[in-house]
C-alpha cells in the first residue's frame, strides 16, 4: 500500500474543494 500516493490524491481532492468553494463564494 503506497501511503505516499494516497496522501497526494487526498491534498489533491482536498485543494480540488477548496478552490471550488472559493470560487463558489466569489
């Protein structure tokens, strides 16, 4: 199991709904 690579894809996901909440507050 690559721990690595699954915390990548959680900040990934995690960035991926920040952003899209910011923009959704714009």
């Amino acid at each position: 199991m690559h721990l690595s690579l699954c915390v990548e894809k959680c900040v990934c996901l995690y960035m991926f709904v920040y952003l899209r909440q910011m923009y959704i507050h714009l």
